[in-house]
C-alpha cells in the first residue's frame, strides 16, 4: 500500500479556465496549482512530476523582456507555494530520498524542478521524449532544449508504455493531451487513486449533470489529438472510479494525505 501527498509547489496566477475545460468555462480566471505529488510506500519514496518554480519559470520560460503569449493569453507570471525540497524536509525527507521520479508528461509545469533529484531515477515515456515539443502552436508549452538534454544525461529510463515502478504502483499510457503523456494507478489504504497525467481539473472527469448530457468527460482544452484525449479519460476513470486525482485540481491545495502508511 501506498500513501499519496499533493505538494503545491507554486501556481499559475488568472489562467483561461477553457484551457483545460474543452469548450467550457470560456472567459472564466483559475489559479491553477502545480503540484508534485509523493508517493512512499514500505520500500519506495517517489514523485509524479516536479512542478516549477517562479525562478524557473522567469528564468528558463518567461521572455526576458516581456509577459509570455502562451496559446493567445499573456500568461501572469508564476507565483512561488512553497519549494519541493522545503515540502519534503517538512515530512523529513531529502531529495537524496526520492528513488524515482515520474513525469507525466513534458510540459514545462511538470518537469522544470529536476536539479535536486539528479541521483534519482526517472520515467518518461519513449514516444513524449520523441514527440517534444510536439508542434510550432504549443512551442510555449516546453522548456528550452537544453533542459531537456540536461535532463537525457540524467538516469532516465524512456517506457514503452504500461510499467510497473512496485507492487500496487503502475504507469499507463495515457496520450491525447500529448503525445506520450502517462499516468499513475497507485494502490492505497483508501482505495485505488489515478494520478491523471494531463493538464485537467476535477470537474473534467466529473462534469456536471448538465455538462454530462453531451460529455461522459471534459477534454482538455490544449490536446494533441481531442478524440484520444477522451477516451484516455474514460479509461483511467474506469480504473479509477471516484478516485482520479488531475494534475491541477485546485482541490489539491487542501489535501494531506490519501491513505494511511503500511501497519497503522
């Protein structure tokens, strides 16, 4: 069994809530989480992505001489939560502790904070790596290449799809919002829980009764293919019931913990 920690590690201040809501929420202003969830278990202690931090962001994606356009909105510039390595020194824990480190998907909000874990291993999968950036309209979706290639001499194992990390924690395909995007079945004292690798909020897998009459759920506003997207949706629902966890769900502000530590 393991347990499950949403860490915010900063946010995107006033974002286009229909970028992550397909044709949904037009005009409506979100501040979305990035988070880094941890996940230990008896024997492993990892991370599914890393978020990034206003110094990454400022110095890594922003324009130095101007807001980023990203995707036709002037982006506010990312606002710092609470570091990882602070987070994690809060739970007693060092980056040396962190055995893996899985990216969902290459986004630069999900894998720009990799410097402290350069002696862990990472998960990415073959067809994200080959596909990034996966097209000139999202080049504002990617960190520069040499983020990338610094993060290639790293230990970094590149999947061909479904992988097992331990017993009770497997990654899945999961593409149409990238490319090769992936997502986590974690077993836990509460249940199995899906860590949903896309840029989506709760209310995508659970839309309204009135949004439900023509989505069973919501796409994700920035897709690579809509139709995969949905149905990769429907899938880790399927596993995950009432339990998908999206990666910028804003109720990840006011989580602890999911699941109880092996033998309490």
């Amino acid at each position: 069994m393991f347990t499950i920690e949403p860490m915010v590690v900063a946010y995107g201040p006033h974002r286009e809530k229909s970028r992550f809501t397909y044709m949904h929420n037009a005009g409506v202003p979100i501040d979305i989480p990035y988070v880094s969830w941890l996940v230990r278990g008896p024997d492993l202690t990892a991370l599914v992505d890393v978020g990034c931090s206003a110094r990454d962001y400022t110095e890594h994606i922003r324009p130095k001489d101007r807001e980023l356009v990203h995707v036709g909105q002037v982006f506010a510039d990312v606002v710092d939560v609470k570091p990882i390595t602070r987070h994690l020194a809060d739970r007693g824990l060092a980056p040396r502790d962190i055995d893996v480190v899985v990216l969902s998907h290459l986004d630069w909000d999900h894998c720009m904070t990799v410097d402290p874990f350069a002696g862990s291993a990472f998960y990415v999968q073959h067809r994200e790596w080959d596909t990034t950036p996966s097209h000139e309209m999202f080049a504002t979706s990617f960190g520069p290449k040499e983020h990338y290639d610094k993060l290639a001499g790293f230990n970094l194992t590149l999947l061909e799809g479904a992988h097992q990390v331990a017993e009770g924690f497997d990654l899945v395909l999961s593409p149409g919002h990238t490319f090769g995007g992936q997502s986590a079945v974690i077993r836990t004292s509460e249940g199995t829980f899906v860590i949903a690798g896309m840029c989506v909020l709760r209310e995508n897998f659970y839309p309204s009764p009135e949004q439900s009459e023509h989505f069973k759920v919501i796409p994700p506003g920035g897709h690579t293919d809509l139709f995969q997207s949905y149905e990769s949706m429907l899938r880790l629902k399927e596993i995950g019931g009432d339990n998908v966890l999206p990666l910028h769900m804003t109720e990840a502000w006011d989580i602890t913990c999911i699941g109880a530590p092996t033998g309490q």
